[in-house]
C-alpha cells in the first residue's frame, strides 16, 4: 500500500509539472514571494488574461479558480486550466490557485492562507493586470467549493495572515461564489473521509473542528452571491452537502441560485464532455454571472 502511495505522489507531482509546463499562455504568479516565513511554499497563481477585443481595451472581471483533489492533490487540468480557458474566452482575466495541498504535507490552515492571499493580491495589484478589483469571484469544484465558500464565510478572520505581519486594505470578501459539486460539511453523516482528513491532519477531528468547517453552520448574513451546482448521483460527495449548505443559505436570505441536475456524477469540471454537452451548464453560469453583472 505504501509503494502504491509513493506511485500516486509522484504522478500527481508530474502532473502539476506538466500543467505548469504545457500552460504556456499562463503566467505563473508566486502568492508568497516577499514573505520570508513561505517564500518557497507551493502556491502560486496561473493567470490566463481575458481574450476577447472588448476586454482588451477596458477593465475585465476576474475570476479566482480552486480545483478539487480532497484537499490532497488538485485537478489543474480538467477543473483548473480547461475552466481557465473557458473565462479567458468569455471576457475574464482567469487566475487559477495552485493552493497548497495534503500531498506537500500542508493542512489547514495554508490553503485558507492562499485563498486570502489570492484574493488580497488581486485586489491590490488590479491595474497590473488590468482587471476590476471590485469584480473578483471565486469558482471552486469539490474541496475546492469547500474552499471558495469558506473564503466567502470567513472574509473577516484574517489571523492567520496578521500572524505572518502581512496586512491589507482591501476587502478578502469575493463578489461572487461558484461551488461546482462541493465539499460543504465536516458532520460525521456526510462529510467525505479524504477532505475531512487531508484539511484538519486527523482522523478524529473534534466536535469544535468539525462544526467550524461544516459550512452550513457557518453562514453570514452578508454571503456574496451563490451560483451552487450539484448532481443527485455524485458518487463521491453525497448529494446532501449541497442541500445543506442551500437550506442554510436561503435561511439567512442570500442570494443564491441552486442548479441541480438528476445525473452527472462528480468531477466533471469544465471539460467538453458528454454532461456539458447535455445540459449545457456552463453556459446556465455564464447566464447567471451576466444578469449578475459579474461577466461582460
């Protein structure tokens, strides 16, 4: 079991390789450089800027994307680079968060550090990249969606980056969430064994652990607005995430759209594939961020 362990590990480091390689319209962003105490942490940003004629002669959205991998690997391919193209293409500057994972031995708190460090260098380095730093959303797939939410949950808890002596100015609070079959609780009926353990380092988190980080229970009253996706067959992360975190949502009055689909399974991302093709649901996202203003 070890040996095949081993095995996992370095293919999942070739992989992330191998995007990092083949990426080359992205550029490769480091999120702590400057920052003694993790300056040579695996975390970084992959920017692909937006491709249309109207986004080149103006100020674009953007758009923060954290693919899933249970918080022990990650999806760069199929949930990071192909939803990267995908924004690019519909006018928004794509940043995809190489966040640090259980696969380099990093547990919580790093991948919120790197969300929030995400979201503050957006913020303050907006003109660099042309983009509106008051139009910054976060797309997340399974851990990945745990992710985004948290970061819309949590905007206001930034102890972890004060403790580095890094301060900011700017609002870590996303305008937007998109969490595409995630990971929402922590609870021992519906949590998924592999993100519950790689995020905390624990088998037998406590009842404070696993209260904090069942999003459902952590709503606020000013949650950006929600575009959730999940399917009823997801073989992965039970179905009843989703539910919990929707109920808990129209509970404190968010705004929050709900799409839900009888087959697809899990994992899906943004690839071409047979479930984009039927239900066509990326272009569903692309409606609801237009109506929202969040796209051009």
């Amino acid at each position: 079991m070890k040996v095949f362990f081993r095995f996992f590990c370095v293919l999942v480091i070739l992989g992330t390789s191998l995007f990092a390689a083949g990426a080359k319209e992205s550029q490769k962003i480091k999120i702590w450089q400057g920052i003694k105490e993790l300056k040579h942490e695996i975390a970084y940003l992959h920017y692909y800027p937006a491709q249309t004629a109207e986004a080149k002669s103006s100020t674009t959205p953007a758009v923060i994307i954290c693919p899933g991998g249970s918080y022990h690997h990650l999806g760069l391919k199929n949930e990071g680079k192909t939803s990267a193209e995908w924004f690019s293409r519909h006018g928004t500057a794509a940043f995809v968060l190489e966040y640090r994972v259980a696969v380099w031995r990093r547990h919580y708190p790093a991948m919120m550090q790197d969300v929030q460090r995400a979201i503050q260098l957006l913020r303050e380095n907006a003109q660099d990249y042309a983009i509106d730093a008051h139009n910054i959303g976060l797309i997340g797939y399974s851990a990945g969606g745990h992710l985004v939410t948290w970061a819309a949950e949590f905007a206001e808890r930034t102890d972890e980056l004060e403790k580095m002596g890094i301060t900011h100015e700017v609002s870590l609070k996303p305008d937007w969430i998109a969490p595409i079959y995630p990971v929402v609780s922590m609870q021992d009926d519906i949590y998924h064994h592999w993100s519950r353990k790689s995020l905390l380092h624990t088998k037998h988190p406590s009842e404070t652990q696993k209260n904090l980080f069942s999003l459902e229970l952590q709503v606020p009253l000013d949650m950006p607005p929600v575009y959730l996706v999940a399917c009823k067959d997801d073989p992965v992360v039970k179905f009843e995430n989703s539910e919990r975190l929707y109920k808990a949502l129209l509970e404190k009055n968010a705004d929050v759209t709900f799409k839900v689909y009888e087959q697809g399974g899990h994992g899906f991302g943004m690839v071409d594939n047979e479930f984009m093709q039927k239900t066509h649901w990326n272009d569903e996202l692309a409606a609801w961020l237009k109506e929202k203003g969040f796209m051009q």
